[in-house]
C-alpha cells in the first residue's frame, strides 16, 4: 500500500491510499477519488512532506507541521463520519455491495471487510468502494 497526501480544489488536505501510483491516476482518471470533506472530484497529489524540509532554518517548519495536524485531525473526523454512518456488514462486504449495486438491497452505506482484489474488482462493475485505513484512533470511536 502507498499513502499519498492529496488535497482537494478547496485546500481540504487528507490522505488517500493506493495499492500503487498507477492505481493512485486510474482511480483520479475515473472519476473515483472524493474529497472526504466536501465531496469534490478535483483532487490533486500533494508534493510537499514535512520532512523533506528539515533543512530549512526559517519559520517554516512549524506551521507545516501545524497544518499537517489539522488536516490529520479533519481526515479522521471525515472517516469517523463515514464508519460512524454505515451499517457494518462484516465479511459480506462484498456480496451485499453488489446487491445494493442490482437493485436487491436496499442503497445505504456500509462499511466492512474485503480484500484489495475484491474491492478492485467491485470498482470495475461500478461500485463506489472508498478503502479504509486501519486506524487505532477509528477504532476508539466505536466503542
Ligand atoms: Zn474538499
């Protein structure tokens, strides 16, 4: 998995996570990747990391830093929101996506397990499916 710092048109920033570069521009080319705060399809990747500025003696580092906490802490109250919402479904993930997806479920949002190769496979007949990441601070809400 690569972790790539994106933001939206609007500044929201927040990370996506991609099986590779390649699966980072298909996903953008297809319409498939969403601002987790406002929804906006125009998202782009971020070059600038923290870290790579180490060098730098001026200002700059701390409100860099700063930033990157806000947006840490705006990611995961969006992700909370979306765990928070959806039904969880377990394993059957998969089979129930398809069923909303036909028509035999009714649509509202679910959340659950299935593998990278599933969720891919899930995205080629069209279904929305927004990866996750296995975070201790989700985690922390549910109880
Ligand atoms: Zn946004």
């Amino acid at each position: 998995m690569k972790v790539f710092n994106l933001a939206c048109e609007h500044g929201h920033g927040f990370e996506g996570w991609f099986a590779s570069e390649e699966d980072f521009l298909g996903q953008r080319s297809g319409g498939l990747l969403h601002c987790p705060v406002c929804d906006s399809g125009s998202v782009s990747k971020q070059l600038s990391a923290p870290r790579l500025n180490l060098g730098k003696s001026d200002a700059e580092g701390p409100v860099t830093s700063d930033l990157e906490t806000r947006h840490q802490a705006e990611f995961l109250k969006a992700m909370r929101a979306i765990v928070q919402s959806a039904e969880d479904v377990g394993e059957r993930f998969t089979e129930e996506a398809r069923r909303m997806h036909h028509g035999e479920s009714p649509e509202r949002p679910i959340r659950g397990q299935t593998s990278l190769e599933l969720a891919r496979e899930l995205r080629q007949e069209g279904i929305g499916v927004i990866p996750l990441p296995d975070l201790p601070a989700l985690k922390n809400t549910l109880q």
